[in-house]
C-alpha cells in the first residue's frame, strides 16, 4: 500500500497501473475551492526504481481548472496530486474532481500538431529521414511538453506564490549594502521608464550616480564592501522586488562579486513576452555574448584596478572580476528585468576564440566488440581524417569473434598502429576504460567509442586545446547522426531522472536551440562517446566504477567527480564528430539489462542525489522532463546560486 502525506490526494487508476504506464495521459482537475492551488505536481510512484516517485507540474486557472498531458514512466505504481502550498486554500472543504485517462497515440500526435506544429514538424522529418529512433524520442518529449504553460499564465501563477513568501525581513540582515544606480542612455522616454520602474523598488538603499562619478569614487580608493553598483540601459524597467533580491547575497556573504538574474521583453502593447532564463556564471557564454548581463549588482571593492567603468561592457567587467578571482559570480534564477522596446538584447555575438593546441600527444581507448564495418571508419578516422597528433591507439577487445574484426586487428596491430588488450567476459565500459588508461602512454586520454567518426581534420587539436586550461579537468564535443540530427549536445543533470543528452535528435540548424549549438560552453557533464581528460586526474579520482557503474552513467559520475575538486568541464561544437550511438552495444530493452540500468540509476542517486537536481548550467524555471526551454510550471529552487 502507498502512504501518501497528509495533503496528498490520490489519483484513483481504475484500469490499473500496467495500464497506463509507459503511456500518453491527460487528466483534468476541476477544483473551485481551489485546493490544489494553481501550480499543482503530479507525483508518478515507480516500482523498484530510484528515485522512487518523479514529478510533473502544471497550472490550475483561476476557475479551478487544470489539464494534465504527458507521457509515464515505465513501472508505474501509483500516481497522486500535491496541492501548490503557496497558492492553494488552506481551508477549502470541498474534494477536487479528477479524471486521469490513456491517450492512444494518433489522439496524441493530432494534439502535438496543433499546439506544438514545428515540433511536429521535426518528428516527421525525423521519420521520414528513417529515424525511428529520434522520432519516437521527440514524440515522448512534445507529450511531456503539452503541458507547458503559456508565458503570461506562467508569471500569474508565480506571481500569486511570492506574493504568499514569507521570505526574510531585510531589517534584520547582517548588512545592509547601498546601491549606486546609472542608467545610459539619451532617450528621455526611455530613462524615465526606467527611473519610474526605480522609484517603486521594496529596497531604499539606493541612490543615481553617474558612471564617470563611481568611477572616481572608486579611483579614490578606501570603497566600502557594502557599496555596489547597477549599470541599467535605459529603457530597462526593473521587478519592484528586483534591487532587493539582487542585493541578498551581498547581504549575507561579502565573498559575492557580481549577481545577475532572468530577464524579458516588454513588447509594444506593455505585455511581458520571451522570457530569457540563464545558467548560472558560464566564462565561454559571457564571453561570447551569448549571456546578457546588462542589470548585474557588482560589488565595486572586487572590481580590479585596470578596469575602466566607462569603457567597459558590464560583461567584460564581469569577466575581469572572473579571472582576478575577487569573488563569485552568482545568479538569482527569477526574472527581474524587463526590456522596453528601446533596449533590447544585442543579438550580436563576439567571435568565438577556439583554443587548440596543434599536434597533441594523446592516448586513444577504444572499448569493442566484433562491428569490424564500425571500428575500421573509426580507426580510418583517427590515422587519416585526423590533423597531426602523436597518437597511441588502444584498443579494448571484448570477446570479439567475427573473422573480419580479428582480421582488422591483425592488420593494424602488424601495422604498429594499434595496441590490442584482450578483455573477455561480460562487457564491463567502465572496467574497459579503466584498463586501456592504465596502459596509457600519454598524459592525455581520449575514451572514444567505436563507432565514432571525425568530420573536420582539426577536431583533436580543439579538444586538447581546451585540456591546456589547468582548471579544465574533461572537454567533449558535438556529436551528429549520420543523417545531421544531435546525438549529444552536453549533458544535463536530472533531465528524465539522471542525466540526458541536450538537444537530442533535434538538428543543429531548426533553430530551437538558441544558438547554444554553436557555443562552446561549461557544462556538468559530457559523454564519455568522445571525451578528452587527463591519466593524472583519472587516477586521482579513480577512474570509473566498475563495480556499480559498469554501462551508463559512468561518464557523469567520472564528470562530477571531476567539478567535486574544482575542475570545469568544456563542451564545444569545433570539434563535432559522427556518432552512430552505441550500434555495436545496442539498445537497454531486455529484462536483464532494465535491471542493471536501474542498479545504475540508483547509485547515481545514492552518490549524487542533490547534486543531480540542482544543474548550475540549467535553469530551475525549465522543464526537466520535456524539450529544452519549455517551462516548469512550479520551478525548483529558485535559490541563488553559482558554478563552483
């Protein structure tokens, strides 16, 4: 029997569980005592998986009506509703109406269709392109994103919650930091938009200066680490809890340097639209452009002394403050800058500087078994697609049987091109990797999968450029499908209930990723399909498990281990490289093999639970569980936070 918590209301599943699980579901809620409150969780409890129960989100109007759409987990046991505490009546007598019902799957695509018709547009390009594969992956993720809200619905529903936050009384906070305010810019119109957004703000700390005066006040010397400064464009309108908010951290830590949050558009009609939410401090992102940071609070004492506030970008301040290491970067996840008509985001991007380090001494670890067609391109790729590079080839032999992939070892270990370490029974990734790196020759060590191909000469140079940082500790790259779709985008923490790709199956040039694609990035984690460390910090850490992590997860637990002693980890798409995704392994869809997968998803929970719901590089107000940049409906910690 499921114990549910005193406010938990239990989803009656006449058909029983197996019916809908591993389905496409709608219910609907009719609750006008308003019980639930408008941003109740659906919680799905799973069978003998960790964790246990996962979530979804959605909104409740202001009539009590709600409406459900998404695809469950597999091993369904029970699923229940959790009211919206911060908006729900607590003194509500009256029992929400609920009807949960299976979707067939044509009623499913007709609703994706309608609603989300580039994304539908996207699985029938996939199909038609024969990949089934990517087309039922995007079918699962448009079903999870039927929910989604709409924008304006969004910012109600979460407006309704901080109006309900009790929070903390800014009386009695350690210190209490003065703002200094500038606001560029010549259109009257649009400073007094700005100023007018000022003069409502919850926190009085402040006061107008001009750049050039902070400027000599800071020259002076003898700054106060209480005094901040806030650089607006004008025509910027901040959230009248914005300086307040932005303030906090200031407040409570004098290690915070710089705090940046979201943002939006104001559009012509005065109507909030195109949210932009931000990961948490990301140098490359900064760097190129792509993060906005116009509206950061910077504290002025961390400021390094070669910096010019007037010449200056408040990103290139930022940076600087970045590389002198004079505090953190911290980014509160709430959108509380609205851009008027007169200041919008420059969509100009910087040109990317691509470090690369030109004949690089690397060793290669290839884990394979028989796919002789698969592990010739590879090597074929390595010693003739690839720039120079002094490489030491290792190929891990997994009880490999067929007469064509013996006869290719023979030919390329005669050639001395290749060194062949036999490892028989049960294929073990982990044990395989571990292994070849203790074989290694060079400090460099790339695992790569056999059947990984290079599209440009230069990819390695690209990746081992990225290893000449010392804080980086691992680097991967974009990876393709032969058919061009994105097999691995980086990894993010906690999408499905571990970890995903980003931007599965979508293509690089559809234009849902924000350009993100084309940025090279700090991410948690990346695949360990193509992935550049170091022999030295590998043993350090310990490898790779192989005791509980013998198949997936192993490369982001490797990762995590990796940011646990302070090192970044670099994705970038110069180096982009052919996948055909594990075709040699095949796929998890055998009883034995959904077991192991869920032993390895609960040591990935047991070791790193709080860290897998919490990616900095993520943003708490998306979803988890749909596409990228489709809302959550009840975001997850909106705490501040930063990378490190």
């Amino acid at each position: 029997m499921i114990e549910l918590s005193q406010d938990e209301i239990e989803v009656a599943l006449r058909r029983g569980p197996a019916h809908y699980a591993d389905r496409p579901i709608t219910l609907t809620v009719c609750d006008p005592d308003n019980r639930l409150g408008r941003r109740p969780q659906l919680a799905f409890r799973r069978r003998k998986r960790t964790p246990d129960t996962v979530f979804r989100s959605f909104l409740v109007d202001r009539r009590g009506r709600g409406c459900f759409y998404g695809w469950t987990p597999v091993q369904l046991e029970a699923v229940s509703l959790l009211p919206d505490v911060a908006t729900a009546n607590a003194s509500a007598r009256t029992e929400p109406q609920i009807m949960i019902r299976r979707m067939s799957l044509a009623e499913a695509a007709v609703l994706i269709a309608l609603r989300r018709t580039v994304a539908f547009l996207q699985i029938v390009r996939l199909f038609l392109a024969g990949n089934r594969k990517g087309a039922e992956f995007r079918f699962v993720r448009q079903c999870d994103a039927l929910s989604a809200p709409d924008y304006s619905d969004w910012i109600e529903a979460q407006a309704l919650a901080e109006a309900s936050e009790t929070g903390d009384d800014a009386r009695g906070w350690p210190r209490r930091p003065r703002i200094l305010v500038s606001i560029e810019g010549i259109d009257r119109d649009a400073v007094a938009e700005t100023r007018q957004s000022l003069g409502a703000q919850t926190w009085r700390h402040f006061e107008e200066a001009s750049p050039a005066g902070v400027e000599d006040l800071l020259r002076r010397g003898g700054v106060s680490d209480n005094l901040l400064w806030l650089r607006l464009p004008a025509g910027m309108r901040v959230a009248r809890k914005a300086l307040e908010r932005l303030a906090r951290p200031f407040a409570f830590s004098t290690d915070v340097a710089v705090v940046y949050c979201d943002e939006d558009d104001i559009d012509a009609r005065g109507v909030r639209v195109a949210p932009f939410f931000k990961p948490a401090w990301n140098e490359p992102l900064a760097r190129s452009g792509w993060l906005p940071l116009e509206g950061a609070l910077l504290r002025l004492a961390c400021i390094p002394d070669d910096v010019s506030l007037q010449g200056a970008s408040i990103a290139e301040i930022a940076l600087a403050v970045a590389q002198a290491h004079t505090g953190k970067l911290v980014h509160v996840p709430r959108v509380l800058l609205h851009r008027g008509p007169l200041c919008r985001r420059n969509d100009h991007r910087n040109k990317i500087v691509q470090p690369k380090h030109e004949r690089p001494a690397v060793s290669v670890i290839i884990p394979t078994r028989d796919r002789a067609d698969l592990l010739e391109a590879c090597l074929k790729g390595l010693f003739e697609n690839t720039a120079p590079a002094d490489l030491d080839v290792i190929v891990i032999d997994n009880d490999s049987a067929e007469p064509a992939t013996l006869a290719l070892f023979s030919r390329f270990e005669q050639s001395g091109l290749i060194r062949r370490i036999p490892l028989p029974g049960a294929f073990n990734f982990s044990h395989a990797c571990n292994i070849g790196v203790d074989a290694a020759r060079h400090d460099l060590i790339l695992l790569l999968n056999n059947d990984v191909e290079p599209i440009d000469c230069h990819w390695l140079e690209y990746l081992a450029g990225e290893l000449d940082d010392p804080t980086v500790g691992a680097a991967g790259n974009l990876l393709l499908f032969p058919d061009g779709f994105v097999q691995h985008g980086g990894v993010t923490l906690g999408a499905g209930t571990v970890a995903r790709h980003s931007f599965h199956f979508l293509h690089p040039k559809g234009g849902t990723d924000r350009g993100l694609l084309r940025q090279r990035r700090d991410m948690s984690a990346v695949t360990a399909a193509c992935l550049l460390t170091r022999k030295d910090l590998w043993q350090r850490l310990g490898g790779m498990d192989e005791q509980k992590l013998s198949v997936a997860f192993n490369d982001v637990d490797y990762c995590l281990k990796l940011r646990d002693v302070g090192m970044r980890i670099i994705w970038t798409p110069a180096a982009a490289m052919l996948h055909r995704e594990s075709v040699s392994r095949g796929a998890d869809d055998t009883p034995q093999k959904l077991q192991r997968f869920a032993r390895e998803e609960r040591a990935m929970h047991e070791r790193w639970s709080d860290t897998l719901k919490a990616d900095p590089y993520y943003n708490p107000n998306l979803s988890l569980i749909a596409e990228e940049f489709v809302l959550e409906a009840r975001p997850r910690d909106l705490a501040a936070r930063s990378s490190a």
